[in-house]
C-alpha cells in the first residue's frame, strides 16, 4: 500500500530526533511512499536539498502544545494533500496534528525519549528499543498499537573497514559532552590504564558543556599526547574515526538509545557499554560487547585492559556485532518496518479496527 505520510517535529528539533525524523521520511520514500516534512519555519534551513525526491518540506509556525491556530491550519494543510497517516517525533508535534487530523488518519508518536507523557494522545507507538515500548505499554495498557522500531543505521560495505597495519590500541568515544553520558569515567580509565604501562590512543569525538573540565583531566593525568578532541566529526571524519578505532566506548548513565552504538556495530567495531535500560537492550554481554556498569571507571578500565590483550575477544564481538547491525539496524531493515506498520496502521484506521499492538 502506497501512502501519503506526514512526517512532523516540533520544539525538540535537534541532535539525533531531528536526525530521526529526517531519516524516517527517506526511508519511506525508498518504499515508494510520498512524504510531507512539517516543520517549523527556524528549521528549515537545517533540511537537505530533497529536490527530485519524493519528499516536500511545508513550514508552519507553532507556539506550544496549545496553538489552535496552528492545528486549524494543519488540519487544512492535511485535508488539501490527502494525507493517509501522521509521523509525530515530539509532543508539541503530536498535540497539533492530533487535533487536526479527519477521523480515519492515525497519528503516530515515534518515541525517542522514556518520557512519553507528551506522546500519550497518539493513535500508535513506533518505539526505538524494547523498553521504551514496555513503558509506552504500562501507560496505555496495551490498548494501542506500539511496535519497536530501531533507529537506522547506513551499515558501510567490508572494503571501508580495513584498519592500518599495526597501530597503536585506539580508544574511540563520540558524545555529547554533558554530565550524564559518563565521559569522565572514560578519561578517569585511561588515566588507570596508562599507570599500569598500556599503550594506547584514545579520540573523544563531541562537545557540549562538560569539554574544558574533560581536557583539563587529561592534562592533569598527563595524557594530552595520547587523547584527542576533535570536536563533532563531519560525515568523511566519522569514517576515519570508526576505520581507525579498536575498541568503541559507551559511558552514559542514562540515555536511550545513542547512534554510536549502532554505527559502532555497523563498522564492526567491539563495544564497551554500559549495563543501563534501553541501550542495554541493544547488546549482550560477552557476545556483542562487554557490560559494565555505569559510573564504574576502574570496571571500565579492566575491560579496556581486557580487549587490549585479547584481540579474538576483540574480533568476536565486532563479527557479533556487526551482524546485528545488518539484521537489526541496517536501513534496509528500518525501512521495510516503517512501510510494514505505516500501512497496516492506514488500513486499520480505515478499517475502524482497534487492536492490540505487537
């Protein structure tokens, strides 16, 4: 079934949601499916050029939750395209479509966050790991649709994988520099593993509020010729970054589900994570990454110890890995989710069914 998809933000279009909903709308079009991407107009400069796509970029502004302005002119913008269903990647997205669509178009809460309370007023649930679609479940019920649907991620062909011969242990880490994703207790284990004599290099790739503290600890720990930061990495700079790695460090103490897990995966990279919920759901201890718990500097520096004298250790859990990724995450896969349940959604919803969702 052939649709017309309205694929919507607002309020939080930034970082991987806004990444997302982008994703979303061309994965959809690859299905053959047509999109409208509803934004707000400060955000249209940040769009890629879709010309000669089957994707249209229609601005509207929205003030908050309560603009029923907005949704008065929504409801016309989905009246004139026939839009078939609604893709909402935020609550202020949801709580204006909800009120504009006709009786027979679902509005579809794509979750990417564990507070959903905002979400709640949607028809169904696409839900990025399985714990989100528990707590989705819990607060509804199960009275709606909701149905896991991961992140995508682009799984690059083997010949982009080859390593230089012979490097040095390469640590890599990619976040946002604030307090909870754990970056401290990476440079802190670095600190450890130098004191015990371990070669290595590590890049620490991201920014944000918590960077200065972070280099000034390296400095301090006498690793400023061994640990970089580069900043954010531009689409050729990631490449390098997870070519050259040999083990991908995960530090958060709470998140959701980060792409640096999945594009760790796809580039066959081992993983150190940390045993928090919903990324947890994305790996497996011992076969896909080694687990340690958060805030753990010293388990954390075991494991690097670990992965660094045992490269078939090493090797095994990027094969694990990397055919998760392609099974699991790839775009291909994504792809073939969203028409799956985007469809069967328009067709319920036409149909007058409510069932139980999956």
């Amino acid at each position: 079934m052939i649709v017309h998809i309205l694929n919507s933000v607002y309020g939080d279009s930034t970082g991987g949601r806004w990444s997302a909903t982008l994703k979303t709308g061309e994965l959809l079009t690859q299905r053959g499916h047509r999109v409208t991407l509803l934004i707000a107009p400060e955000d249209a400069g940040k769009v890629p050029d879709y010309a000669g796509t089957n994707i249209d970029v229609v601005t509207l502004r929205n003030s908050g939750h309560y603009d029923l302005i907005a949704s008065w002119r929504a409801r016309r913008l989905i009246r004139a395209r026939k839009i078939d269903a609604v893709i909402a990647h935020s609550g202020r997205a949801i709580h204006m479509l909800k009120r504009a669509v006709p009786t027979g178009v679902p509005v579809i809460a794509f979750n990417h966050s564990h507070n959903i309370k905002r979400t709640l007023k949607a028809d169904a649930f696409f839900c990025i790991t399985p714990y989100m679609k528990q707590i989705v479940d819990a607060a509804t019920g199960a009275t709606k649709p909701a149905y896991v649907i991961s992140n995508a991620v682009n799984v690059p062909p083997d010949e982009l994988l080859v390593r230089p011969e012979n490097p040095v242990f390469t640590v890599g880490a990619m976040a946002r520099m604030a307090p909870n994703k754990g970056v401290s207790d990476l440079v802190e284990a670095l600190g450890l593993l130098s004191r015990e004599g371990v070669a290595f290099r590590a890049v620490i790739a991201g920014d944000g509020e918590v960077r200065a503290q972070l280099e000034a600890r390296v400095a301090e720990l006498g690793l400023q010729d061994r640990v970089s930061f580069p900043g954010w990495l531009r689409a050729e700079q990631k490449q390098a970054f997870f070519r050259d790695a040999d083990v991908i460090c995960f530090t958060s103490e709470w998140d959701v589900q980060p792409l640096v897990i999945l594009e760790s995966f796809a580039w066959g990279r081992a993983l150190i994570g940390t045993d928090i919920d919903g990324p947890s759901s994305c790996y497996e201890d011992a076969k896909t990454a080694l687990v340690v718990p958060p805030n753990d500097p010293f388990a954390l520096a075991v494991a690097l110890r670990r992965l660094h004298d045992d490269p078939v250790l090493r090797s095994t859990l990027a094969t694990n890995a990397r055919r998760q990724a392609r099974g699991a995450y790839a775009d291909e896969v994504i792809a073939e989710l969203l028409d799956s349940h985007v469809s069967d959604l328009v067709a319920r919803a036409r149909g007058g069914e409510a069932r139980r969702g999956a």
